[in-house]
C-alpha cells in the first residue's frame, strides 16, 4: 500500500487538538508489546480480534460454549465478566475448559481482580485508580507481574471520574486522554508497564480522536472499540468507521466489535474489518455489482444462493458476480474467479483468462465446483 499523509479529524471549527500531527497510511504505530496468554498484542504482531462473553459468568457451560463458539468464527481473545463472587468462583474452571485466552473484566473489586489472577487468566481489565487504596492496588499490580498477566485500562467517555469531567465540561478527547493516563501513571508508579489502553465511546468521533491522542504521545498498545455500539446493523457500521479509519492509519493493536448480538457476530465483524484492510488474511470474498437497469440475469437470487452454499468454507478466494457486459469482464477478470452475465448465460472467468460460457441456471453449481478446486498455493505460484 502506498503511504499518503492524511490529517488528524477535526471535531469542531476550532484549531485541531494535535495542530501538525499527521499519520502515514499503511504504516502500523509502532508500539510495546504484551502478551495475552500466547496472543502477542503490539509492537507488530497481527492484530487480534476479541469479543466478551454474554453470560451470566457462573453458568460455565453456557460461557464456555459461547467461548467455543467464538474460537470457530477466529476470535483471539475472549473477555468475562467477573461481577459477583460466584463469577469470581467459576473463573478457574471457565480458563480450564477455554480454547482462548481469558481477559477477567472488573470494576472496582480488588479481591476480584486477585482471585481472576489466582486462576491463571491471560490478562485483566481493570482501572487501578478505582480499586481503593495504594495497598489494593499494590497487592493486583503484583500479583499481575507475578504472573506475566498484562492490564488494560478501560476508559470510557461514560463513566469519566468526576474532576476530570468538571476540569473539562463535558467528555472530550482530552478528558479520555487525562483519564486513561492517570490510571497509566498508578501503574508506572509501581513499576508495572505491561499494559494496554482502551479510550472508547459511544461517539465514533471523539473516539476516533482520543485513540489518536493516545497513539501520538505514547507508545502504549491500544485496544480499539465503539462502546455500545448497538445492535448488528448500526453496530457493524459504527464500528468499521470507528476501529476501520484507526486501523487505516497504522493505529491499534488488538479490536473488540460491541453488539447487542452473539459474540461469534462481533468476531465475524472485527475480522471483516481486518480483511478490509488486508489485515488479516482473505476467507471467501463474494463481490458482485449493485444492479442497475442493464442487469440481465437474477442476480439476487444468485448471490443469495451462493452466500448459503459457500459459508463455512475457509479458503482465500474472491469471486466477483457482474450483472451484464458493461463493467462485467473487467471486474470479474480481477478476481480469482468471476462471471460477467450476458442475456441468460454467463462468461466464467479464472484468474482473468476466459474458460467458458454457463447457463444462468448453472451458474452457483459451477462457481462452487470452481472455489472447491481452487488451490490458493498452488495458483500463486503460477
Ligand atoms: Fe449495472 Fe452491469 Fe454495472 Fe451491474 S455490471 S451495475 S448490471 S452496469
């Protein structure tokens, strides 16, 4: 990709926040790195996708097969909610029977955070500033070093400590900054630097800028997220903007999609996002045009079709469907392989070489038998 330099989004007619900061497209930040139970997040490991269970934590079986569940959709990580004692209980068995690693996710208790390490999880979310006293906190960052366990520190434009909000009216860019580096600073003070930032909001804008505070004056790896960001067709909007023009500019580490759905939607959705951008490596790519009024075979039915027939097959291959002859060779040309419909039939195309024309009728059967024969290998190396 070629890098281009791209300004910093301004929120408002005022200056912008960082006035000269400019970002390189394509070039990752570069970061400390952590490691999260084997999954290395920063300093230029792949990008992870998490997401977090909806259980109640203490039913195991029914959080463990969620977590299973988002295992198969490729999630990385998976965070739990550690709110009661009886999900506090159930955390060594949940890490027992996981296939991922587990991120305890706590508010406020101490004891908490203590017992979640005690039972061998990869990291804990945690602010430290909000966990009592210098003793607490000391005896959670210590038991974490102990462990190897990373922290990230979770702000959020929602819950933002009251002098910080009053300092700056209202939650700004610089308000998640202050906040997050506060509970940076409790742990710097202890000499504990494994630890990852979060700055979210429900405001795809302000988050997008306190990231980028955060990525300009830190080295910090940066866990990327649109905070309730609502049910799957708003939330995978609002998060590809959000987590997608971060990742754009070379900034985040590992991402969470939040949706009012199943965690294996939110892994389907961060990691569409990840292809988006080449980050992640291709599953099956279906492409095909929006239609129009030169449009000369039922493409709808074909692509609908064709999605049911090819899910759950894993292989990187785009396949491109065009409605007529306009744009049609020349796109389904590109992909790995493609049909350019005419009047009833369609042109199937293999890497760009013509193979043979297919009835309308046939086309779903023959574009299935082409992705089984498809040998991703063995078709580069030609
Ligand atoms: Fe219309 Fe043809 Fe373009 Fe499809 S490929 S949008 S049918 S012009």
């Amino acid at each position: 990709m070629d890098s281009m330099e791209i300004p910093v989004l301004n929120l408002s007619n005022d200056p912008p926040v960082v006035p000269h900061a400019t970002y390189k497209v394509g070039i990752r930040r570069k970061t400390r790195q952590v490691n999260v139970g084997g999954i290395k997040v920063g300093g230029g490991a792949p990008i992870s996708v998490q997401t977090m269970t909806k259980t109640k934590t203490s039913d195991v079986a029914g959080t463990v097969a969620q977590i299973v569940r988002a295992a198969e959709e490729g999630c990385d990580i998976v965070r739990v909610t550690v709110n009661d004692k009886e999900a506090a209980d159930a955390m060594a068995e949940i890490v027992r029977q996981s296939p991922l690693p587990i991120v305890a996710d706590i508010h406020f208790n101490h004891i908490f955070a203590l017992k979640s390490i005690e039972a061998n999880v990869a990291k804990v979310r945690l602010n430290p500033g909000n966990i009592g006293s210098r003793e607490r906190i000391h005896q959670v960052l210590n038991a974490a070093k102990g462990k190897g366990i990373p922290i990230r520190i979770g702000v959020n434009s929602g819950s933002l400590e009251e002098d910080i909000l009053n300092k700056h009216g209202y939650p700004t860019a610089e308000a998640l900054y202050e906040s997050a580096m506060r509970h940076v600073g409790i742990c710097d003070e202890f000499g504990f630097r494994d630890v990852i930032v979060s700055v979210k909001s429900t405001d795809v804008r302000l988050m997008i800028e306190a990231y980028r505070l955060v990525a300009e004056r830190t080295d910090i790896p940066l866990h990327l997220g649109v905070t309730e960001a609502g049910t799957a067709r708003v939330g995978t909007i609002k998060s590809a903007v959000g987590i997608g023009t971060l990742l754009a500019e070379g900034i985040g580490d590992t991402i969470r999609v939040s949706l009012t759905d199943e965690p294996y939607k939110e892994v389907e959705v961060g990691k569409e996002i990840l292809r988006s951008l080449a980050l992640a490596s291709r599953n099956v790519e279906l492409i095909a045009c929006p239609t129009c009024g030169r449009l000369e075979v039922d493409l709808f039915g074909i692509m609908a079709e064709l999605e049911k027939r090819l899910e759950g097959i894993k292989k990187p291959v785009k396949i491109a469907v065009l409605g007529c002859v306009v744009n049609g060779p020349g796109e389904a040309s590109e992909a790995d392989i493609g049909i350019a419909a005419g009047k009833g039939v369609g042109i199937l195309y293999r890497k760009g070489e013509v193979i043979r024309r297919v009835k309308e009728s046939e086309i779903v059967d023959v574009i299935v038998e082409e992705v089984k024969n498809f040998q991703p290998e063995l078709e580069e190396s030609k």
